[in-house]
C-alpha cells in the first residue's frame, strides 16, 4: 500500500498527531524562550497533558478535523486563531482551579501565538503541496488523455432529476462514450444507494478522492435547485481536481434546449460569484412594455440585443431594434424571429449622430419607450479619439432624446455607467454629460426622461472575461493592469432585468443606480479563469500586470460625492439626487463642443478642456494623483 494511500486511511488520526505534537512543541519553545526554571518533570507533563485536552476539546468543538485541507479558507484560519485564544483563556483559569505550577498566564499566552501560527502556517503549506501535486496530476492525465473509442469515466453530482435525466441519456445511447463511474450527493441518507445501477459513493468533500480513484476524465454537475453559494463552493471543488466540468443549467434552459445532454455547458465565471437570483416584478414589468411600440437603439450591441431579447417576452406592439453596425443587427433580428415568428419586429439601420434619420425613424414608428444603449464605450479608444465621443455618446443622445420629445414618446431611458462617476476619462465624461442631458430635458418635456447606471457586465464584447479566454487559448500570458484593479461585476441578464424593472419606478429625471453587489479584483478573475479551463495559474499560464491604461481608476463609483441614495421597492435599485441645470445653460455649453468638429486646430487637450468646462468632476489621472 502507498504511502499516499495510508495517508488518506488515517487523515483524522495524522492530523490530530501533528496538533499534539504543535501544541507540546510550542509548550516547550515558550519554556525555554521565558527561560522557566523546571523542577519537576512529572508536575510539567501532567499539565501540559491537561492544556492538550483543552485544545483539543475545542477543535473538536467547531469541527475543525471534518475541514479538508486543500479546501480551507480564510474563515477556517480565523476560526484555528479563535480555538488558540480561547484555548489559553481556558487553561489559564484551568490552572488558576487546579494550582498549576508551570502553566501561568505569561507562558499560556505565548504557547497560544506558536500554536496559532504553527496552525495556520502548516495548514497553509499542506493545501499548497496539494495543489500543486493536483495540477502535476493533471498534466499526467493530459498526457495520458482517453484513446479514441475508449470511454469517458464521468462522475455526477448530484442524485436528483438531472442525475437520473443523463444516466438515462448515457445508457440508451452514449454507452461508447460515457462510462459511469458513481454520483456524488451531500445527503448522507442516499449513500451507497444506486440510481438506475449508479452508486452515490459519497458527499462533495469525496470529489478529490473519488476523481482519483476512479480515474475520472469528467464531471457533470446535474444540481438543478442550489444556493448560488453552495453551488460556488462545489464547483471550486471540483476545479481543484483539474479535472473538465460541465454544468447543467436551470429547467427553463433544458426546455429550450430540447434534451439533458444538449444542455451540459462549461463552467462560467457566473457560477464562481455565488450571487443570489435576482427577483422581478413581471408583472410590473409586462404593464410597462406590453402593446407598446417599443425601440432599443445600439440593439445589436451585448446589453441592446439583451434588452431586445427580455422586452420581447413582454408581448410589445412592436420592437424597432436599431443599429450603425448591420451585422449585430442582422444577427438579433434573425434570432428573435426564429423564437418568435408571431411578433412584430423591425430592424433599422441608422446612426444616432443623424439627427434627421432620427426623427424619420420616430416620425415612422412613434415609439411609446426609448432605451437608449448606443455608445461608444472603450475607454482606451475613445482617449485617443476623444471627439469620437462626443460626437456619438453626447450628441448622438442629444439628438435622440430631441426626437424623442418632438414625437411625444412617453419614456425615454438612458443606459449609463458607474464610469460616469468623478470621470477620469473622456468616455466617463462624455456619459455624465449624456445623464446631464437627460435630466435637464425632463424639466422641459413631456416625456419621461431617467438614467440607469450600472458597472460592467460579464461577456459583454470587449470586456475582461472575452479577451481572458482568448489569452489562454493562445498558451498566455494572460494580460491584468494592475494587481488590485477592482470593478463591480453583473451578468448581462441580471442587468437588463433590472433596468426593465428600475423604469416601472420611474417618474422623470431619475438617475437610477443599480446595486452591483461586491467589487470584485480583475486579478481573480483570471486566476479564477484559468483555473476553470484546466491549468495552473503561474505554472501553465503566466499572468502579466502591463500598468493603468489612460484614463483608467483602480475601481470605480456607483454615485458622485455629493448625490445620496433614496431606495426604492427593490432591494437592488436606488435613485440618486437629481442635478440642477436647465436646458437652455446645458444647450449653451455643448454649443463649445459643438464648435470642435469645425476648427481645424482642435486637439484631444482642447476636447477635454472643453469636457471639463461641462462637467466639473471630470478630472485626469494626473490630477486626481498628483
């Protein structure tokens, strides 16, 4: 028998070895660092005894040998550092009872610091040499991938519906393919039972052992009803493993999709966030947009088609989905009348910077609600191009919300962003100046103009987690600005969900702030990344920190300094101050931006000297830190 193999056989018996050993040796090192004059031995041992049964008591109080090593994480550090706290308090008042000679307060508190860090410390390199001896044993199992016509071992997890759904699948016609090799559940009660001849052969904690011993080449997980959170920690779990996972997704999406095994996809970020589902009110929702004639300008852009695809569920009179761009266009007008051929849909191609075009496409449809989402939004390009900006995100929602008042449409929505906050850069200007217009138009229109602002969306095009994968395609590096860059994340659903829920709010003039939960580090991101597509960060692909790109914060604002928050029926949305400016002041301003286009000498200094005439927060990085 391997020693590896004796190892995991007695895990619970090593690990309380190697804390006695600790707490003795951390005994003796505090004795001989206080220089303790020992008389009696016997006295010594007995009482050191007695502190080892406290400490022991207490880690198996809070459970701590059912943790598994390579899974710990900083909650389980602070829960070793609590049991050495309260640990030296019980032997000392222990002491204090039984008149202990040796073991006062001084050396009790100095053996509870060794212990502590001896815990945590070892612990920390235990799960380090486990995942390390993991990504060495992928590697192998790379090498040594399945033949062709040799079968899959798969493990699911998972002894509900989904299970039985691919079991049945597999056995009736992926024998060839797939061989299964048993199913992993949490419920106890279901252990070495079978499903249709599969055994459950144990809980997640299991999943390393199990991939090991089985020689598992893949997992399904088949959990359909979880906690995001519970769902999180599992699928860490298995990315551990180094082994492929795929997931099957919610009932909506088996339905659609027609079958068990159509439906398994790879793990995605989304999985890892471990956010709660957000909830609607459809209803609501449905009163806004149905036998309305509605139009989403940028629609073939990644949060325009997503709102195309939400607003057509609500049975609109009809959708107007225009974009400069024909090949998104094409693309979403395809897909939503292949779904559903019995609505009313019209594809425009047109610019918003065409004011005319403009309100023909209003004169022609009169819409009831605008969602405005054309913009230019790369923060990069649009410093180097800077009256590129202004001429599509300024004025071109300057000309929309014009028409949009001249045909009396009743609700106009901006889509905004969290860079429109103290911008530093000429996109984030350009979308405040844009909340700006909005605001000040609602004071002398009848239509119902309102913001929705919102950080950055998983998989939306040109965003981190595209351009990740692409990278790690290529073998690496995987390219990160900065270390402790941070950005508020949402997936792209989530956040159509509640900019179609946040207007159901809306009266006129609201800048409608979405709450993004947790920033989240860039960093992790691709660490998270790489790991899910099966290799070792640092190891297999390097990660790279190429520096602040113009323009760019380390995190960035849901809301401006002087705005408050007042919240409204959804835990998710609030409504920021309104500013004061009227439209005739604001009119006065963009005309010196207006007057860029035409003089030949204009430069990027003078479109941004031009910006932050307009909007007084907008400063450079060098100004914010120097």
């Amino acid at each position: 028998m391997k020693i590896i193999d004796i190892g995991k056989k007695y895990r619970h018996s090593l690990l309380i070895f190697a804390d006695i050993v600790i707490i003795i040796c951390s005994y003796i090192a505090a004795i001989l660092f206080l220089d303790i004059n020992i008389i009696s031995k016997i006295d010594l041992i007995k009482e050191i005894a007695l502190a080892v049964l406290v400490y022991e008591l207490f880690l198996n109080i809070l459970q701590m040998y059912k943790n598994m090593m390579r899974y710990e994480i900083g909650k389980d550090y602070i829960k070793y550092m609590f049991i050495c706290f309260i640990s030296t308090i019980s032997v000392s008042l222990l002491g204090q009872v039984l008149r202990f000679e040796y073991l006062g307060l001084r050396l009790n508190v100095l053996t509870g610091i060794f212990v502590a860090g001896a815990f945590v410390l070892y612990r920390l390199a235990g799960r380090s040499i486990m995942a390390r001896r993991t990504a060495i044993m992928y590697k192998k199992r790379l090498k040594n991938t399945v033949p062709d016509g040799t079968p899959e071992n798969v493990l699911i997890i998972g002894a509900g519906m989904g299970a039985r759904e691919i079991i049945i699948a597999i056995k009736n016609s992926m024998k060839s393919k797939y061989n299964l090799v048993g199913i992993i559940d949490d419920n106890t009660n279901k252990m070495n039972k079978t499903i249709l001849g599969v055994p459950v052969v144990g809980t997640r904690y299991d999943i390393p052992d199990v991939v090991k011993e089985k020689e598992v080449n893949l997992i399904f997980f088949a959990i359909n009803r979880i906690t995001p959170l519970s769902r999180k920690k599992i699928i860490e779990i298995c990315q551990n493993t180094g082994v492929k996972t795929r997931v099957l997704p919610t009932t909506e999406e088996l339905i659609e999709k027609q079958g068990v095994m159509n439906s398994l996809r790879d793990v995605e970020i989304e999985d890892l966030l471990g956010r709660d589902v957000i909830k609607l009110d459809n209803k609501g929702i449905s009163a806004l947009i149905k036998d309305r004639t509605v139009l989403v300008t940028g629609g073939g852009g990644s949060i325009g088609s997503e709102l195309c695809r939400q607003i057509i569920k609500y049975n609109p009179k009809k959708l107007v989905i225009l974009d400069i761009y024909e090949n998104n266009l094409y693309d979403i007008d395809l897909e939503l009348k292949a779904n559903y051929p019995k609505a009313k849909i019209e594809a425009v191609v047109a610019s918003v910077r065409d004011s005319k075009r403009m309100d023909e496409v209003f004169e022609e449809f009169k819409p009831s609600i605008v969602f405005h989402a054309a913009a230019h939004k790369h923060v990069p390009l649009m410093e180097n191009n800077p009256l590129e900006a202004v001429k599509n995100n300024i004025f071109g929602t300057y000309n929309v919300v014009n028409s949009a008042d001249k045909y009396k449409t009743e609700k106009f929505v901006l889509i905004s962003t969290d860079k429109a906050v103290n911008p530093t850069n000429v996109m984030g200007a350009s979308k405040r100046v844009c909340e700006m217009i909005v605001q000040a138009k609602n004071k002398v229109s009848k239509t119902e103009y309102v913001a929705v602002r919102f950080g950055n969306v998983l998989g939306s095009n040109g965003s981190v987690i595209p351009v990740f994968k692409k990278q790690i395609e290529k073998g690496g590096p995987v390219t990160v600005t900065h270390k402790d860059i941070t950005r508020f994340f949402m997936t792209i659903p989530e956040a159509v969900g509640l900019i179609l829920q946040a207007v159901t709010y809306a009266n006129g003039g609201e800048i409608f702030v979405l709450d993004m939960g947790e920033p989240v580090k860039i960093y992790d991101l691709a660490v998270s990344l790489i790991k899910l597509s099966g290799y070792e960060p640092g190891v297999d692909i390097q990660i790279e920190f190429t520096g602040l790109r113009p323009g760019e914060k380390l995190y960035e604002e849901l809301l401006m300094a002087e705005e408050g928050l007042t919240s409204t029926k959804h835990n998710k949305i609030f409504i920021s101050k309104p500013m004061h400016m009227e439209m005739k002041e604001l009119e006065e301003k963009l005309n010196l931006l207006n007057t860029l286009e035409y003089d030949e000498e204009y430069s990027r200094k003078s479109v941004k000297d031009a910006m932050k005439a307009i909007v007084p927060t907008y400063k450079e990085p060098e100004e914010v830190n120097g």
